[in-house]
C-alpha cells in the first residue's frame, strides 16, 4: 500500500508540472491558489517559493534525481520570467556535469578452499580506487602485520601482486574500524591487489552494507587502477583467507589462492548548476563580478519511513541538550501532563531541505528579482549560482570553478547562502530573531567583513552578526571551492538545528522574518559590492589554496 504521504506526493507531483510549465506566477501547492510575487523582498513572496521549492513533490531534490531536476525547472522558469541573462552552456542558464556513482557489484564474490565469501556478510568494499578494479583471480594471500601499526607489516614489496590480511589491534572498536582504512595502509600497500583488514566484525550490522561513492565524473581523468580495493573483513573470513587463526600469524606468513571477482558497477548522471546574470552597467566594472551562491540539491528520498512528529520530538531534546543551560525554552507538556498522543501518525521519508537550502536558494530569487526590477543597475555584473550537487561534497561548485562562466579572476566575491532561515532561541547557542553567522569574509583581507559590518549597521533591522565560525563552517558549504581560488568569500548561515539533515527540515519550521532579514542584508550587501571603489583584497595574485579546509 502506498503511505497517505506518497499518494499525496503523486498528486503534488501532477499540480506542480502543470504550473512550472506555462505560468508566470507560482503555484503553492498546499493551498494550490496561484500567487503573483512582487518585486520587493518579502516573507510572503519567501514563503511561497519555498513552499513549493521545499514540498514534498520535489522527493528532496537531490542531484542527477527527477526531483532535481523539477527543482533545476523551477529554477529556470523564474530567472527567465524575471529576465535574467542566462551564463550557462552554450547560451543556457544550464551548466550540466556528470556525477559518477560507483559501488562494488553485489555480484562479486571470492572463494578460497572451496568456501565463498560474499559482500555485506563476509567482507565490505571500503575503496574501489578509479578505474577498473583489481583483479584478483588467483592471487596469493599474505598476512601484512597489524593495521595501523607499521613496524609490524610486510614490507610493499612482499605486499606487490598479492592481497593482504591485516589483523587488528587488541584494543579494537567500532569507531577505529574505518579510521584505520584511512590512515593505514595506502602507500606502503600501494601495489597489493587488494588489503582486507579483519575489522568488519566490529562494524554494526546496519552498516556493512554496500556503498556508493559518488564523484566527478571526469572523462579527462585518466583511468588507470591507481590503489588497491580495500576490504574490511570478518574475522572468519579473514581466517579462511589465510587458512589458519589469525593470532598465530605473523608478518609475511602465506595464506590461500583466491578465485574469483571483485566488480565494480559505475552509473554517470547528468545534473545542473543554474548560472544566471545581471549584466552591470559601467563599462569600467561591468566585466567584474559578484557571485550570488546557494544550493538547489539535498538529500534522496529515506530507505525508511518514520513517523515525523516522534522523529522531530527526539531531535529537538537532543539538541536542547547542546544549548546552554539558560537559553533551554521550557516546552510545556500539555497543561493536563498528558502525554498521549492526539494527532494522527504522520509517516515521512522526504527530506524536504527547506532550510538546507531551500532557504537560500529562495533568497537568491527574491534578491534576483528585486535587481532585476530595479533597472538603474549598478556598476558590476551579479552572477547567481544555484550549485547542484552541494551535499556530494560540494561538486557543483568544484565543477563551476574548474569551468569557470566568467574568468574566476575577475569574480571580487563569492556570497554563499546555506540554510538561512533558522537560528533562533531553540536551534542554536545564543541565537535569536537577529543571530546571523557571517563566515570567511575576513580570511582573504578585513575589508569584505568591515563592508558587511557597514551595510548591517545602516539596515533598519540589523542582523546580531556572528564572526567566531562557531559551527566550523568554513569549507563545509560551496564557498569553499571559491575560497580555495582565493576569491574573497562570505558565507551567510543561521547555523545548524534539531532539523538538520532530517525529514522534519520543513517549510512550515523556517522563521521567515529571519529569511526575509538575510535576504535583505544580502541584497544591500550585493548593491554595495557591485559599486564600490573599495579594494577588496590584497594586492598582488591570488593564493590557489592546496589542500582540503586549510588557510
Ligand atoms: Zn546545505
């Protein structure tokens, strides 16, 4: 039977299509009257954007999905009714790239001495590298030492060709099972077809399942097999692989021949940034630009249904218990402290994204259409991205900068916009209706943050501006692919909550004079980088920054 939630999905679905296709208006669907937006920034006109940019006719709009791509539609449909200028591929608002998702085939299998070992029961790929697999028909077993402890393992040449055990550390957990894959054996495995370590026994049932891992799907990237599969195994397994107990192996010992074979399964799908513009108006500035970002992707539909009001009950005590003290709310139980329940179960699996980034997507929109109305334009062009693919680690944007619209040196700044429309007393420590995270904007040069400060203070409702990072959101959002252009940077968040990366992360949560503040501060903020004279960073070339969140 279909759960009452999916029916009415399917009928959203219908009345969604519909709209996005012909009209000039949007389409709401909970209450299905059509609604004109104005030009202004408004909770009203915020509101019915996300309303529909959030409903669960989107099924969580996560990339190379349909769901996206009503998302990526919607998108479109207003930028162009708002008369942007399109900057994607040839001509379009459309910067299409390829995600690649790879996961070992559930059809492989090993056998040694006769007995088979398969996937989720007896070993979980962690790594399959690139390229083709390994393979690993028979191949010799040797026992390579103790993970994570060097001076015990063979050395890489006693390790070239053959597939290695690892046996594991007395004082084993769950929470080392995966560390110790990370940081084990690469280089000195590097030519090992393959490096099993006994740890899968210490991985919970409910995670040894197959996984994907998704990247860039880059056709100029070469495909040679680069590193070894790396398996975790059962202990028994691992014993059957070396044909004796593990405690009396030592380092070197010949195990069995393995038949068999390890596969792979690789899907490419396409999916889209949204590149649009406002072309500036001074011949001087015009070939400047400022980026506007959000995401447009979250998360795909839940492999379990939950009932969402116990689901978000449970995560609004857990997150009361990481506020100060003070700051708890007290929820009354109903005056009677009758804890019975009086509304019907309501069964969920969409995780809707409305604040992560519906939020911001829809800022984006309204300060787009705010522009866009206001034809005295300003100096610089705006450039606004609405990422895909945000929350597979931040691809869309790692696509964007390495095919770049513009040149990436003439963007002063990149806005980022990701989950804006929370941050009150019961989500965040010392939030409030005016708490604002402010992130990076002095990384580069304190001049970007002191031109906020300016453009907060003059703002009829200014915004309780937080500088401090305290959620560690530096390069945990697509501003992060810029900043390692060394673009100037500043990322605008309201921070985390109890909703986060749940189904309960719904419209109906979203604080909208808050989303309608941040909108309206980014919009001054934008005005004001597109017409200052103000040098925004250092002189001199810009810092390509190496590795992963440093700088
Ligand atoms: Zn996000």
């Amino acid at each position: 039977m279909q759960s009452p939630r999916t029916l009415e999905r399917v009928l959203l679905v219908a009345g969604t299509a519909l709209t996005l296709g012909t009209s000039a208006c949007i389409s709401v669907p909970s209450t299905g009257k059509l609604a004109a937006t104005s030009s202004a920034i408004s909770e009203t006109d915020l509101r019915a954007r996300l309303a529909l940019f959030a409903a669960d006719s989107m099924d969580g709009r996560s990339a190379g999905t349909s769901g996206h791509k009503r998302a990526v539609r919607y998108l479109v449909s207003e930028v162009t009714r708002l008369g942007l200028s399109p900057a994607g591929d040839d001509g379009t608002f459309l910067q299409t790239f390829f995600m690649r998702r790879r996961q070992l085939d559930p059809a492989s299998a090993i056998a040694v001495n006769g007995r088979i070992l398969r996937p989720t029961v007896d070993f979980r790929a962690i790594s399959t590298g690139r390229g083709p697999i390994r393979p690993v028909d028979g191949a010799e077993v040797i026992f390579g030492g103790i993970v994570g402890e060097p001076s015990t393992q063979i050395s890489p040449g006693q390790a070239a060709g053959r597939v290695v055990v690892l046996g594991v550390p007395l004082n084993m957990n769950s929470a080392r099972a995966f560390a110790n894959v990370l940081y084990g054996p690469t280089s000195r495995f590097a030519d090992a077809l393959a490096v099993a370590i006994a740890s899968l026994d210490y991985v919970p049932v409910a995670q040894r399942g197959i996984n994907a891992s998704i990247g860039l799907a880059d056709s100029t990237e070469t495909l040679a097999n680069q590193q070894p599969t790396t398996l975790l195994v059962s202990t028994d397994a691992a014993v059957a692989l070396m044909g004796m107990p593990l405690r009396s192996a030592t380092a070197g010992a010949k195990g069995r021949t393995i038949t068999g074979r390890l596969a792979v399964i690789e899907e490419d799908r396409p999916t889209q940034n949204v590149v649009a513009l406002i072309r500036g108006a001074d011949p001087e500035l015009r070939g400047q630009y400022v980026v506007l970002g959000a995401h447009s992707d979250h998360l795909p539909i839940a492999s379990r249904i939950v009932d969402h009001d116990s689901t978000r009950a449970v995560s609004i005590e857990r997150n009361r218990s990481r506020l100060p003290v003070a700051q708890r709310t007290v929820h009354h139980a109903s005056a009677s402290g009758d804890t019975e329940r009086h509304t019907p179960v309501r069964l969920d699996s969409i995780f809707n994204g409305a604040d992560d980034d519906g939020s911001g997507s829809v800022a984006l929109l309204e300060i787009a259409e705010l522009m866009a109305a206001s034809h005295n334009h300003q100096g610089r062009s705006v450039l606004f991205v609405w990422h895909s693919a945000e929350e597979d680690i931040y691809m869309g944007s790692r696509w964007l900068v390495a095919h770049p619209p513009v040149p990436t040196d003439s963007m002063i700044t990149m806005v980022n916009l990701d989950m804006v429309g929370r941050g009150g007393v019961d989500d965040i420590a010392s939030g409030g209706p005016r708490y604002v995270e402010v992130i990076g904007a002095d990384r580069r040069s304190p001049a970007l943050l002191t031109l906020i400060a300016d453009v907060n203070r003059r703002s009829n409702v200014p915004a309780t501006l937080v500088t401090s990072d305290p959620g560690g959101g530096f390069c945990r959002s697509d501003q992060w692919n810029y900043a390692r252009q060394g673009i100037p940077v500043a990322f605008f968040t309201t921070g985390s909550h109890a909703d986060y990366h749940s189904v309960t992360d719904e419209d109906r949560y979203i604080d909208y004079p808050k989303l309608a503040l941040v909108t309206k501060l980014v919009a001054a903020l934008t005005a004001e980088l597109a017409s200052t004279r103000e040098q925004l960073e250092p002189h001199g070339k810009r810092v390509v920054l190496a590795d992963f969140c440093s700088g």
